[in-house]
C-alpha cells in the first residue's frame, strides 16, 4: 500500500485521463470493492515511485478520497518501463488516435532500443565484434583464442568455425541474437513485432505514428473527430507552420478539408507551394459533406414504404411526392392570389 502522493506520473504518458462517467464508475466500484487490481509501478532515484500502470485508478482512489492504493513494485529498466505502461493501456476498449499515435511511437522505440546492442565479445575472442560487424561473416582471422605460442604470439585455433550473425527479435518482441539458416527465417523486424502483438497491420500502425507529427490543436480536432483520420495522415506532412497557418484557415472558413484536399495541400507542401493563399482557395471549394443535408431515421418512416423497395425506391418516392406537394402548394397559392385581387376590383 503506497500513498497517492509518492506515485509519480510516467514521463511522457500519452494516454488521458479525463473526469468522465468511465472514470466515475471505477470510483464507485473502488468505494464498494476497493482496488482489485493493483497498479505497476517502479522506484525513483528522487524519492517516491514512478507510475506504469494504474493512472486511472489513482485518479478513481483520489476521487473516492483514499489517500494510498495497492502497488505492485518492480525494478524495470525504460524500454521495459514504456513497453509494460504502453501494453497495459492498450487494452483499453476506448482510445482516442493521439493516445494510439504517441503509444505505439514510444513502443516501437523501446522495442529498437533492446535490440540496439553497441557490441558484442564472446568469451576467449582476441577482437570485438562492433555493431558495424552484426550481420556479417567474420573471417577466421578475425577471431582468434587467448592462446599464444613460445615467443607470446597468438595462434589462430583450426577448429573455430565462423558463422554469420545478426540481431533481430521474436514473435515476442525480445531482442535475440540469430545465426546462419536461422536468420532469413525467424529475425522479425521490431515494425513486425509491434504489428503482432497489437493485431494491427504494419501500414496501419505507420500511420497512426503519422499522427504524432500534428500539432496540438490539429491533433484535438482529430481526437473530437473533427477531422477524420486518413485526412489527419495526409495533414501530417505538411510543415509544422503550415499546419498552424492551416488551423487559422479552417478557422475563418468553419470547415475542414477533404481526402482529396488534404492530399492536394500534402503534394503542394512538399514541392513548396503551400502558403495561406493556396490554402484558402482550396477550402473554398464546395465538398460533399460541407452540402446541407437532411437524414431521416429509416426505421421511422420504413412503415410508409412496400417492403420491397429499395434505399433508391424509397428516395425516389420521397422527391416525387416533395415535387406533387410543392407544385399543389403553389397552385393553392397562386388561386389565393387570383382570388384577392378579384375581391379587389
């Protein structure tokens, strides 16, 4: 049991916590049944712990006024920290595209860092095999015993063979050291190893990373869905005063940009013809969903129509009987007009 005020924040959480009706039902779960499932967390040289997991519920027990919670204590390195707080979030049925975005941006970096080994020496090997070296077939000159002769000069031992070596890692994401055959068929890219243990695709994660790139403001119209997410992609490559020169523009114009114009802004900032200008006439331009539009509950007017009709059927039926009415409706007008000035003279 840890008090609340030694559980430190995790550097650079990207995921929120916001006072919302989830939030408030933990808190009352916790009044009832305490904290089930303790948090994660590991020391800090300044004093106190530093939080992996278990932000929300540290939040819920501030809220339920308790002053400590469970915790689970553990000495973990930072690649290890970033890959246990980023996987015990991700489980989260609910994520917004910047807490995915920034996630999977510190995994695939924590991943990369495990298998980033500066050198490796195996035991008795006259010479270090650099990282420069990893992957590649050594000669046997190159690797040679601790063992000399009569005048201290070092032999080379007939039976050491070489083998070629390169580091990679798991289905698991651990970092492993592969030879020969077993390279081409199990070294697994840390790229892989995110897609894996995620279930998300390669591309798919690539482009969340894209994310990361948005400025705040953009970012929180992402968020609010505001701006839908293959649109925030093609955003993302525009330069970071672009996008705020962007946001001012959307601004004025109350609108967003579509797929199609997203990717024309994309394509003019990197051949170095974006300014204000441009960017306004592009938003002027009238998009599909800027078109007023009036929606109709199809489950509410489905009793007026056969059953065999289709969504055309239905629409079509819809503009043919607006037509009839608004054509009697002025009919009915102009006879009343007729009538008045009659009554006139």
């Amino acid at each position: 049991m840890i008090p609340l005020s030694e559980l430190h924040d995790f550097n650079g959480h990207p995921f929120k916590v916001e006072n919302d009706m989830a939030l408030f039902e933990l808190m009352q779960s916790i009044e009832k049944e305490g904290v089930v499932v303790p948090a994660l967390a590991r020391p800090r040289e300044d004093g106190g712990y530093e939080l992996i997991a278990g932000h929300r519920r540290k939040a819920a027990c501030k809220w339920a006024g308790l002053n400590c919670m469970p915790v689970v204590v553990r000495d973990l390195d930072d690649n290890q920290a970033v890959i246990a707080m980023v996987d015990s979030n991700l489980q989260r049925e609910h994520l917004k595209p910047s807490e995915k975005a920034f996630a999977y941006k510190m995994k695939l970096e924590a991943i990369k860092r495990q298998g980033a080994r500066t050198d490796l020496t195996f035991c008795q090997v006259g010479e270090r095999i650099t990282s420069s070296q990893v992957g590649k077939k050594l000669s046997s000159s190159q690797i040679v015993t601790g063992t000399s002769d009569q005048d201290g000069t070092e032999l080379e031992n007939p039976t050491l063979q070489t083998h070629s070596l390169t580091s990679g890692h798991d289905a698991d994401g651990k970092w492993v050291l592969l030879q020969d055959k077993s390279v081409g068929d199990a070294i697994i890219r840390s790229n892989q190893a995110l897609a894996m243990q995620t279930g998300e695709s390669q591309r798919q994660i690539s482009r969340y990373i894209r994310l990361t790139n948005l400025i705040p403001k953009v970012l929180d119209m992402v968020d609010d869905g505001k701006i839908a997410f293959t649109i925030a992609v093609e955003l993302s490559y525009l330069t970071e005063e672009q996008q705020y020169e962007l946001y001012e523009v959307m601004e004025v114009e109350q609108c967003t940009p579509s797929l199609s114009q997203a990717n024309r802004m994309k394509r003019m900032s990197q051949s170095g013809n974006l300014d204000m200008d441009a960017m306004f006439s592009i938003l002027e331009q009238e998009k599909p969903n800027q078109r007023e539009q009036i929606k109709l509950r199809a489950d509410s007017v489905a009793k007026y129509f056969p059953e065999d009709y289709t969504p055309k059927q239905k629409t079509d039926l819809i503009e043919q009987l607006l037509k009839e009415w608004y054509e009697k409706h002025e009919h009915e007008k102009k006879h009343s007009s007729d009538g008045s000035r009659g009554r006139t003279r």
